[in-house]
DNA sequence: ACCAAAACTTGACCCGGGGTACAGTACCTT
DNA sequence: AAGGTACTGTACCCCGGGTCAAGTTTTGGT
C-alpha cells in the first residue's frame, strides 16, 4: 500500500488543472469542453462538477496555482542572482538575463501571463477572478518597483521615468511579447523583448565610463 | 425616397459589426451572443446567417475593418508628424508623442489588438484570421524597421539593438499596456508605456549634447 | 476492524446558443 | 417582367454547460 502513496500525491483534481492547462494554452479557454478534460483523466462529469463548481471556478484554481508557481519562478531567479552580485543594479541585470535565459529555453510559448490575458478576456468570469489578476500584476509592480528605488539611491538615473511605469514595463513587455510570438509563431520574441527591457534598464541606470 | 440614402449608407451588416465590436470588447467573444447582436440591431437570426457564414466569419470581417482602421490611424499620425519635421528621428519621435496623446484621450481601453488578443486565444477560428492578424502585425515590424533604418543611418545607435526587435516593441508595449490596463483598471497604463518606449527610443538615438 | 468523510459513479434531464434548411417576401434595379 | 439583395418565419438539430438525486467505492483516522 505504501508504494501507491507516492503516485496518490497527485489527486484527480491537479489532473484535471493540468489537462486544462494545457488545453487551454493550446487551444483557448472556449473551445476547451469539460468532457475533453475529464475523459483525458478518466472520471466522469459528475466527478468534475464535484471538484469545481463551474468551469470557471476551474479558471480561478488554475489562475492561483499558476501564480504561485510563478512567483517561486522569479524568487528563483532572484535569490540566485543575489548570490551572483549583491549591488541592486547588477542583480537586477543579472535578473532579467536569467529570465531571458529561461524563455529562450521554453519549448512552446511561455505559459505565463496567457492566462491572465485569457482571464481579462472574458466577463464570463466573476469579478474575484479579475482581481486574483491584477492583484498579482500590482504585486509585480510594488515588487519591481522598490527593486528600482533601491537601485536609483546609488545610480541617479540619466533620464527622468517613473520608477512604477518602469516596474510596470517588464509586465508589460512580457505580456506583449508572449501576444507577439504566439501569433507571429517566433518563440523567440518573448526573450528578446525581455533583452531589449533590460538594455533599457541598464541605458538608464549603468553610469557610462 | 431620396431622404432614405443617407441613412441607408450604413448597412445593418456594418450596425451588426459595430455591436460585435463593443460587446466583445466588453465582454469577450464566447460571452457575446449573437442573438443580443441581432436584437440590437433589429433583425433576425436567419438575418444574420445571411451575412456571415458564422461567428468567426463576424470575427473576421471585424478584424479585417479594425485593421484597415488602424493602418488610417497611423498612417495619419506618420503624415502630421512628416509635416512637422522632416528628420526622421524626429518624425518618429512626434509620431510615438501624437500616438501617446491619442491614447490619453481614449475614454475606454484601446480597441486595438484586443482583436489580437482575441484571436490568438481560439483555436475555434480559422487559419485564415489568424494569418489576418499575423500578416498585420509582421507589417508593423517591417514598417517600423525600415524607420529605424533610416534613423541609424543619421544616428549612430548608442546600443547594439536589433532594429527588428526594437519595431516589434512598440507592438508588445502596445499590446502589453492593453492588457495591463484592463486588468488593473488604469487606462493611463498604456499611454505611459507608450512613453516610456520614445525613452527608450531616444536613449538609443538622440546624440548627447 | 470500523466509521465517516471524501471522492467519486450512474443516469436522467434542462437550457441556451450556434448552426441548418428552406420557403416566402419586400424592395430595388435593369 | 425578371432577377438580385436583404431580409423574415418556422422548424429543427446538436453540443456543451450545468443540475439533481441517489448510490458506491476509497481513504484516513481512531
């Protein structure tokens, strides 16, 4: 009985997020039916609609667990370029390379913030849903923005940007740049918009020699 | 019956698309119904099945005059910023400044490649829209390189950027601060950010005095 | 070993919305 | 008088989301 333990660790309702998640990066969150999800994890609909209220309420499960694997994502990425450099700027830098790093590496387009621009998509989902996303995306932004106003203490800025839109920015290109390579079909292009955003960060804060 | 033609100009095809327009930018394709489209315009099913094969047909015929909109759009914005400086960084320069000012003048979110987003979203539609929307956005990248092109050859960029890559940004921003501004419920988002990319712009062009 | 809760199954059923089929009509143009 | 355009009306199919009630198996804890 022990061995199945392990296996058990992964309940039918991570399966059906899973199977959702996948459907819904592929092929949108409408053309995504529950009988599709429940016959890949082998219950039957009675069984989804014990899990999940409706299929939106499946949305907001998948929204909150991919936002906290998101976060742990970037703590990552954080907590190993601290352990590069511990000057605020080149962390930072280090930061978005690592970033860059990591989406070149994806093999299909980047899963994240497809969610959160399937969520805005639709008024079918109540209003909590929209504000797990924007509380998540103001998160970014206070997050990145003291990262800035650390940086700006010891690098005066050469041009005058709002710390916040700058913050805001790497949200922004990240978001526009998985848009872009999803419809151009270049996985590329969300890797090098971030690389772009950080040659801006470092045009205005790395001081020139 | 002369009185009538005025009027009759607008083609209940056209009052069907403007209202698919509105709802889906309120509310998403899947939550828009056709019936509510035909009740608002005033005629019947069977109506509008005579003028779309089905709802991605709508979808495409909408996107298609979106497009042709907005190619007006900028293509205005490029021939008062021609008339106001010949130079062509400065010429881009105004542009990215006139296309800022209409943003901040926008009462709702930009309309814009919210049809993008839209698209990319449902396997549900065909091939064809979306080529429609990739076609569109890879002419933005040319249009705007050859600009840049243009620019390099005057200025000596001050950073090693790829030029393509610096068109497609004004893409992602756009398309990025769109989604951030819905989500956050701050339609300054996206004028700024469109700001903060003639930054960046000009960190990469504008020679230091 | 036993019990309760959790995690389902079966099966019947409703409804809204997309979509089809087709016959008929009103008007406008040539 | 003919033909096209822009519809209306009716009737109907199907899929997918969602509900309901009642029964069954699995699992975890004491």
């Amino acid at each position: 009985m022990s061995f199945l333990k392990p296996r058990s660790e992964e309940t039918n309702r991570d399966r059906l997020l899973t199977a959702a998640e996948l459907a819904i990066l592929d092929k949108g969150f409408a053309a995504t039916s529950i009988e599709e999800l429940i016959t890949e994890v082998g219950i039957t609909k009675s069984g989804f609609f014990y899990h999940f209220r409706d299929k939106s309420e499946l949305v907001k499960a998948l929204l909150e667990r991919h936002l906290a694997v998101e976060a742990q994502w970037f703590e990552g990425l954080f907590a190993r370029a601290r352990t590069l450099d511990d000057d605020p700027l080149h962390e930072f830098l280090i930061f978005l390379r690592l970033l860059q790093e990591d989406m070149e590496r994806l093999t299909d387009v980047h899963p994240g913030c497809i969610i959160t621009a399937c969520c805005f998509q639709e008024r079918l989902f109540d209003r909590s849903i929209h504000e797990l996303a924007a509380d998540s995306l103001l998160g970014w932004r206070q997050q990145f923005h003291a990262k800035f106003v650390n940086i700006a203490a010891r690098y005066p800025p050469r041009i005058d940007v709002d710390l916040e839109d700058l913050a805001d920015m790497l949200t922004v290109v990240t978001d526009g740049g998985i848009i872009l390579s999803k419809t151009v079909r270049d996985k590329g292009i969300l890797a090098r918009q971030v690389g772009l955003y950080r040659e801006f960060v470092k045009s205005i804060f790395v001081p020139m020699e």
